[in-house]
C-alpha cells in the first residue's frame, strides 16, 4: 500500500470549504466525513482533512492560526500539463478562492500558479517535465 498524506485545514464554514475543495477537483468521503469534518479525496495517497475550528481544537493545544494573515505551510499539487495547471486555478477562483496570490513560476521545464481557498490556505499547482529539468550537481556531501 503506498504512503498516505493526510492534510488537516482548518476551516471557518465547513460547508463552503468542502463545495470549494469538490470544485477544484477533490472528492468527499463519506465514510469519514460528518458534521464536524469533511474527508476531502485528491487521489489513492493524498487526503484533506477538513475541519471546523472546534474539531481542530481536539487535535492540538496550540491556537489556531489565521491563514489570511500568517502562513505555516504551503501545498502543492502535480498537474499533468501546464492547461491542466490554469484549468485547476480558474476552477478555484471561480469556486471563490483568489488566483495567483504568489507569483507564477515559468521555467522551460516548470509551470506553477497558485491559489487560496477561502479560508487563506495557500495551494501551488505545478507542472513539471523530468525530462528537461536541468542537471544538478551532486550534493558535496551526499
């Protein structure tokens, strides 16, 4: 079974988070999903746990940060072409989020734009061709 990543976000409307995420592409599981959390499916090994600050607040003792006015982490999502990248970017402007509050990455063998979801959490969605990622020289001590 491969590895798993499970995000924990936590969010101010549960509902409106989860019709963002499904807007962008992910897919809510039921089976661990209720009022208090959504289940949000990217793919086999990517999960976003959404949660309502009442359900985050069971997870950590730590206050819940603003992410419209700090940033702890940012993710990132593969696409499979750089269409593929804006096509991810309008769904979630037009889902509510706000486009590009990074700059774009534009390299010959990278494409990135990025996103925030309504609640200020950053995402990066980013293609990428292997085969014309420039060399790099072995790290020294490697």
């Amino acid at each position: 079974m491969p590895r798993m990543i499970f995000l924990n976000l936590p969010v101010t409307d549960l509902k409106r988070a989860t019709a963002f995420y499904e807007a962008v592409g992910a897919t809510r599981n039921p089976q661990f999903s209720d009022d208090t959390a959504s289940c949000m499916v990217f793919s086999e090994a990517i999960y976003v746990m959404l949660a309502t600050h009442d359900k985050f607040r069971q997870f950590t003792p730590k206050p819940i940060a603003d992410a419209r006015t700090s940033n702890q982490a940012l993710f990132c999502l593969s696409a499979d072409t750089r269409n593929e990248v804006d096509a991810i970017v309008g769904k979630a402007e037009a889902a509510g989020g706000v486009a590009d509050p990074s700059p774009k990455d534009e390299y010959s063998f990278m494409y990135g734009r990025s996103f925030e979801d309504p609640d200020g959490h950053m995402w990066g969605v980013n293609w990428l061709d292997m085969a014309a990622v420039p060399p790099q020289p072995a790290m020294a001590n490697a």
